[in-house]
C-alpha cells in the first residue's frame, strides 16, 4: 500500500444456485494473477457479491484468500443494504487477512450526501481493514459527491476510492481532491477510461477485461504510466473492441456482466452461472460471443 | 385469503443500531390492530427490510407473528438482492406462522422482464409460502410490466400484486389482467391514491400513514368500496393533508420514511431510530413535525 | 368560460413537410366537433405545435378559427423556445378569436420554478388572451409545481392548468390549491386517467383520442362528472383499450402521436404525415393499426 | 477546412428581451478572436440560440459575420424544434457568409434512431451549408448513437461532429468511427475534457470559457496537440478551476450559462440579460462572481 496498479474485479464463477464453480475458481485465480496484477478485488458489481449468499461470500473469501496467499493484496466488497452485514463481512475477511474492503452506497433507499458521510464514518469507524470508496451512481443511485469525498478523507480508515461513474468530469474533481494525500489509492472503473485516467494521474484500473486477459490492463497501465503514447493508443484499441463486441450482446448494465461470464467459459477458465435475478446466455448470445471471440482471437492469448 | 383491506406496511422500530424497540414495537402492533386493519406487511419498504441485519429480520418476525397470533395475516418482505437469503426469510417466515410474501425486484443489477419472470418463477417455486408481486420501480428501477404480470399469474405461488407505482395507467393495465383471477389481490401503495385505487377495482391498500392513524385508512377504505362519495372525499383531504405535512420535511424517498418514525416517537408509540444508511431527524425538523402533528391533531386521535 | 368538459388536443394534418391537409383538416375539425365537444385545442404536444413553421401555425389558426366560428372556444398552444415567437403566436391567435393560449415550459434549458415563474408572470402579463398552463414534464423536463401553481394562480391572465403529468398525486395536490378559484378551469392531459380526475374534481380533459372517437370522451366525461358508474367504468374500459392497443405499436413518447396519427389515416379523415423529425408508421405498422382498429370496431364508429 | 482547433461558443449579449447588446456584441467578438481561436460557433446552447426570436438571430448572424470578415470561419446553430425553421436560418447563415451549420435533435418529442437519421439526412440534403452534428444528449434527450453517426457520415453534408455528451466511452467510440474520414471534424464540447479528447484524437473544443479567456483555451489546445504534457496539465487544471468557480453558482444546466454571462458582465464586455425563461443572476450571486473573477485573476487577463 498505497495500491498502485491493475486491481481486477474479480467475477465469481458459480456452478449453480448460490454454488461455487471450485475448480474454474482456482483457474481463474491464477489465471488472473499470471498476469501480473497488483491486487485482486472480490465481491464487487462484476462479483455479483450482493446477490449472494453470505454464506458463499464468506467461503469465497476463504478460498481465495488462501490461494492467494499474500502474493498480491486481496480487497473485499462490503456494499450491502445491510450495515450489519457489511461489517461482518468486513469481519471475515479482516480475519482471513484481506488487505482492505470496498464499500458503495447501499441502494434501496438512496440517502443524501449527509447521510451518506455518516453512514461511511459510522463503518469505517467500526471496520477492522480500511475502507476504500466506491463511486458507482448508474447502480447505487447516489454518487459520493466531491464535497463529500473531501470530507471523507479526513477519516483514518478511508484510503482510497474506485470511480466506476465513468465521468470524466467527476474523475477530474476528485484527483484534484484526493491529491493531497499522497498514500490515498484513485482507481478508475471502466477500463475504456483506463488509459486517460492514469495520464491523469489515476493510480489504477478495476477492470472487469482483466478476468479474460490480464495481461493487456497490466500493459496498458504500464504504457499509461510511462506515457509511452504510442503503446497505450494501440492497446486502448484491444480494450474498445472487447468492449464493444464482448460487452453489448444484451443491453443493459448486466450485458457486461453476462458477457464477461460467457466469455470466460467458452475460454475454458471458469462455469457461466449467474447469480439470481440474472441468468446465462442462451444458446444463440453465446454463440455470438464464441464467434466474437475467435476474431478478437483472445482463446489463443487465454491459452498461452 | 384472498387479502382484501388495508394492510399497514409497518415501520421497524428500533432503539439503535440493529436493536429492535421492542416496548415500542409491541405498543405499535396494538395500536395498528385496534385501528381494524386486515392484515399486516412487516419487512417492506417502510420497514426498512433491506437495511436490517438478518438476525433482525428474523427476530422482529418471530416478537410480530407471537403478538399478532393469528388475529389478522402478517404478510412478510423477502426483497432482498440475495436470492439464497430471500428464501430463508421466507422459510423463516413460513415457521413462525405468516400468511404471505412480499417481493419486490433486486435492486442491483436491474433485471431484464425475461430475467424478472425466470427469478420470480424460481423463487415462487421454492416458497413455502404465497407470494405477493411489489411494484416498486422508483427504488426497484424496473417494474414487474403488464405482460410479466401476465405471465407470473399462471404461477400457483403468485397471489397478489402490490402496486407502489404512483402511477394510475400502470395500475388500470394491471387490474384489467388480474380481473380474471377472483382470488387474486391487488393492493395499491401510495395513501394518496387509495380512495381512488380502490373505486377502480383495487382490493385494498398498503398505507404507511396506517401506522399513525390506521382508522382514518380502514374508514377511507371503506367509504371508497362502499362509494360513500362524499366521506371518501373528506378522509381523502385528510390523508393527503397528513402526507403534505409529515412526509416533506426532507425531499426524496426516504423524506417520507424519517417524517413518518419521527411522528410515531413524537406521539410517543416507538423510537425514531433509522437503519443504516439513514438517520433520525435533527432537533429543528424534529419540532417542525410536532407542530405540525399538533396542527393535524393527530395527537389526540393516537390517544383515543 | 370557466372551460368545462371534453377540449380535444387536435392533430395537425399535414399533406407533406410544412403543408397542411387542407380537406383533411376540414373534415377533422367537423368530425371533432361533431361528437360534442367543449372546446378544441390546437398545436399542442398533440398538434405537433413546436415542430411545425411559424406560417404554418399561424394559417392552421386562421383556418380553424374561420371554421370553428365561435361555436366552441379555441384554444392555441403557444409553447416554444423563444418567448418572442410564443408572443407573437399568442398576438395572432388573439385576432383570429382565438379564446386562450396554452404555455408549457420552455423546453431546451430547463429552468428552475422561480425563472419559471417569472417567465410566466411576464409572458402572461403581455399575453392578448387569458393563459392555461400546460405541466408536460415529459417533454418539458420541469413540472410546474405545487407551489409555482399557487403563485401564478395570483396573476390575472392565468385561468387554467392542463396536467399532462399522469401523476395523480400531484393532481390532488393542484387541485387543493386551485378548487378556491371557481373560475379556474382544471384540465386532464392523458385519457385512460379522465374519468378518475373528473370524479377527484377535474373540470374537463384533453383527450387525444378525442381526434379520433370524441363522443367516446364526451359521453365518458359526462358519466364520472355525474357518477354513473357503470357507464363510468365501460366506457373507461374501452378508452383504456384505445390507448392499449393504437399507441403502443412504436413505444415512446411519439408512438402514441405515430399511432392516432395513423388510425385517423386508416379511417379516412386526414393524411398521416408528420412533422420532422417524426415519420409516418411504414406499411408493416399501418397494418397492424388498421388491424387493430378492426377488432376496435372504430371505423363503424367514425362513419356513423 | 476540416476545421481545427477552439471555436467558441459565442454567448449572444442581449440588452433586454430580444434585443442584441450591440456595443457588447462587438467587444465580445473582437475580445474572442484576439485570443487566436480557429472559429466562431453562434446560436449554440451557450449561445441561447433556441431562446431567441427568428429576427433576433438573424440579426446576430448578420453583425457577426460582418465583423468577423472571413478572420475566422463561424459557425451557425440552427438548432430547432421546427425543421422549416432550421432550415431558413441555414439560408440565412449562407447569404452571410458562415461556414457550416451545427444540428442537435429537436428537443421536443425525443426522436429514436432511424427517425432521427431520416431528418438529418433530409436536412443536409436541403442544407446551403454543411453540417456539423451536435451531440447533446442533455439536453436534447437523445443522443446520436454510433451507429446513426456511422450512417450520416456517409451523406455529403455531414461534416464533424461536436460532442457535449461529456461521456468519454461514447467520445472513444465516436472517434473510432470518424476516424476513417480525415476531413471530418471531431469536436468535444465541455471544456473540462477538452485536453484529453484532443490528446486522444478530437480535433479541437468547443469551450464556453473562450468567451472570456479565450487564449486559455487555445493555449490548452496546442499543449495537448504537441503532447506538451506539463503545461497541458497546468492549464486544465486552470479550466477545472474556472469551472469550478464561475459555472456552480447556481445549480442545474443553466447555472453554467448564467455564471458564464454574469462573468462577462463582470469583466466589462457585455450586459448580462439572458432570453427567457432564464434570468440574471441577483445581486447575492453577482457579487460571488465578482469575488471569484478576483481570486482567478481573470480580470487582469482580459484587459490585458
């Protein structure tokens, strides 16, 4: 810490109804970190944490906490409508040694920005890992607003913030807030942001690509980083185009999702269970994806 | 069964975090029930359902079906982004002796209409109890569509739908559907909107105000399924009266949740204590509502 | 005046881009005014008012007042971007006979309620002819709310609200703050809500299907403002059939006008061209209306 | 052409209702194009283009284009709820001398995809000048999606694109499909993303800030384009600060206009009358700008 780099946002393979895929769980696990990313985030949106069980949450932490093993850290997501059962997650994952958690805005009631400070001030008070922030108004209602960022910052426990907004505008304002604080971790969401992000001075990426081809975020961190123009524009390219041939099968904020799950299993790496109220590709998407996959030509990158 | 009447969405009250009010709680079940109303709704969302831990869940199910024994049907919220979850409320639900479910859409990922029908199928399927449909879109962000409705009908488990819409087109599509079914209930949200839902075909109503002045709801009722128009029309005025004052004092959704707990305390029935991530009123807004719970003179109907 | 009763929102027939359905039109405002209707309403959201060129706006006055010949009050849209073209509009309209001018929003950059009111304080205040305000959110992004409602109700030349916001609340909310001014008229904008707003207090509505089948609306009007309720609920039923089945072959806001646009196409009164950036349903859709307006048994309707 | 570079958004300075702040007007026009701008965009939404009368803007395109004397090209907005409009100020905009003509949507019945292609495509069929499309999704409800971009980009009128979405994904995909036309023009609208579109590919901004600080901008553009990073990073941060402080007064879109004018008026150019339905901000508001134009130093910078 501070984290610095390609943190994926781990999808979680289930074989069935609130079942864990075990054995395409542990391929994914390394398959992810054979490519050299700096941290691995559980139980996020890609994660489907808060679809479910708490029981299979806790058993995903175990498992790959174990397996990874310290070798890069292991960030949590706690964003429940319930506090109570956020922090026992946080709880859980504390003990099984996870490096921090990861907490956005409960959605149901959406709360306004005092609210919303309380509320952050009250569990990372409480939480026995820090906290970072997580920014996702499409899916939370709410956005932490940057006043309220500002005023986040002065907790101990907070270190950090992931902007999955996909607003650059916002982006702008919270760098210039957050870069004062020189051990504070700013991730970018959306991996076709993730290139001008970290020009910007962003620390990092959570992209959800990363479950697929790790390698190409950690890259394309990289030529960001080091401002290598030419590099970074052509693999800025590879992310537009799994995005927009990966993503978009179904539309909607779960096509990414349903896409990337699909993907994945017709790759080989993991089963494309989704969590209730989701379900997988018919027939007809995933042959579009298997299709879709051959001409990005990712199962040769996947296999090598 | 079929449900016909007001059924109050009861508030949860609590003394803390994650700490049922339990005197206030017992003192709130009483006086909802001596206003002879037809069933309750416990868990829903004016009972915070989403924000309590399970624990909570379980406990305020347990102290609700004990008191209530039997007198009217407690009808239980199971919304919950976990579907594991969901049904083990419902199980739990099922044990302590409760009439019914209530389920509204996950609120993360939105669903589809497609993956809408599939996750009701499977979870009406897996009940072991009735389940009611909740149309609650404004904090759901998709609504269950007419011609989901339709096809939800034709499952044995569904038996209700609750329309929290606000929205009268919405609500006449839907009751031309569910007219077929004689046993089946439809129930409208918004107080505002009662006397005119229930001219028009609606079974009844789901009123938070019912926690305050639950006789004022059951006569509104009444006089709209009887076309008593002139009483309709009086108790009308005051419901929208009482909804003009108490539910406005902080703007959005959860405005109307924080002035409805902050009346019941200042009438002394139950702590005003919020779940996560929404807190009781300040001192200022605080007097704001007794005055105008004075202006009402709600007070002396609570007494009496 | 006060205006009372059913004043259709009149389509404009156009014969091609910015070229009216002379003969067209002609048979239209007498079929319209055939079926009993109160007053008539011209280039409204209806009457495609802000996508037509100001000569034309101003010759479809000309011609409808020439041949309305006071028999009924005309009223005439003057909603737009520009408050100095409304003005002139509302000038012309004044010299042709023309009763009141109908004002929404302006709609580009939404304002907040205090530009909103004073934008109508002035504009009414230069206004030849008396202003019903036109609460079109929809399209116009801001609501002229409860409150805005009471303050402009003070100003001379204000004599009338047309909500068209389908949100029954807000409904009873104008209707509390209007129903002290008897001179007021309250208007209606979407039919399938028509007889529950008369009964709730509504003067009158602005029923599109009113182009079509106005008797429909009159008689339906007459049944909730009496309360025969039996004849209420029929003739509800069949509106509501109306609007199910010709507005809803293109979803969005322009399906609806696509779709009556087309029926009266179908049945012979007028052309179905559009002003841009809308077009006329293609053969599949026109199709499918005339299908529809079979098993609607409207074409009998229209003739007789 | 293709054109390059800024091209402000010209406010249009009004001296009362529809009525051109003449002296202002020309202080303004020579105060934007001493900072080295590349064009002249009029009649915009920075510039009330929708809000004025036909006269008014027809004066303005004619006091402009004399004085700029072909220095520069200037664009012309003729963005419009009525097609014929639009049109006629296209001619108007040609006999003047303008360069091209910038379309967004019209903003009243939100048009889908194909209908919204057909009316470009007959309005550049019919348009003296070329076209530039105008992405606002904010306020004209509907965007131009990629793919209707890479149908228009086939007409011969359609020249560039300018980009106010402020959604960089949608930036990336519009500028992969663009790119295959190296006469076209990709322009990005809000100026705070104005350094980072140009560095991935945009060919310049349309900054409402070059109203008042128009070498800023031009200054930022040239240090993006030369990939100049230090001083392009200096000099967005002083466009966020600008933004910061002069565009948040007042909430909502129009607080960044009346910031914006109010600032002008400040500074001495021109009055700060807006069209209706907005207003000029009070005293209270007025008196923060000034404060904030001191501690940007602005007012030194435009004097100079």
């Amino acid at each position: 810490m501070p984290l610095r780099g390609i943190v994926p946002p781990m999808v979680t393979p289930l074989s069935g109804r609130d079942r864990l895929d075990v054995p395409g769980l542990e391929r994914l696990v390394e398959h992810i970190l054979s490519g050299g990313v700096q941290g691995l985030f559980l139980l996020g949106s890609t994660g489907e944490g808060p679809g479910l069980s708490y029981a299979l949450r806790r058993e995903l932490i175990d498992r790959v906490c174990r397996q990874v093993a310290r070798r890069i850290p292991v960030l949590v997501g706690i964003t429940d409508t319930s506090y109570a059962e956020s922090l026992r997650i946080a709880s859980h994952a504390a003990d099984d040694g996870a490096e921090a958690v990861v907490l956005a805005p409960p959605c149901y009631f959406p709360p306004g920005q005092d609210d919303l400070y309380r509320y952050v001030h009250n569990l990372a008070g409480e939480s026995p890992l820090p906290v970072f922030l997580y920014n996702m108004p499409g899916l939370c209602k709410v956005a932490f607003e940057p006043e309220t960022v500002r005023r986040l910052l002065d907790l101990p426990g907070v270190v950090g913030l992931k902007d999955s907004s996909a607003d650059m505008i916002y982006f702008h304002e919270v760098r210039r807030i957050v870069r004062e604080r020189p051990e504070f971790s700013l991730l970018v969401g959306p991996e076709q942001l993730l290139a001008e992000a970290v020009r910007c001075g962003a620390h990092g990426g959570v992209c959800g690509g990363a479950n697929l081809v790790p390698r190409l975020y950690v890259d394309l961190y990289e030529a960001a980083r080091t401002d290598d123009r030419e590099q970074a524009a052509s693999l800025h390219e590879r992310v537009m185009e799994i995005a927009r041939l990966l993503y978009t099968v179904e539309s909607g904020a779960a096509g990414y999702l349903k896409g990337l799950k699909c993907a994945l299993a017709c790759v080989g790496l993991c089963d494309d269970a989704l969590a209730e109220p989701l379900h997988r590709f018919d027939d007809l998407s995933r042959s579009l994806i298997r299709e879709r996959l051959e001409r990005l030509e990712i199962e040769a990158t996947v296999r090598s």
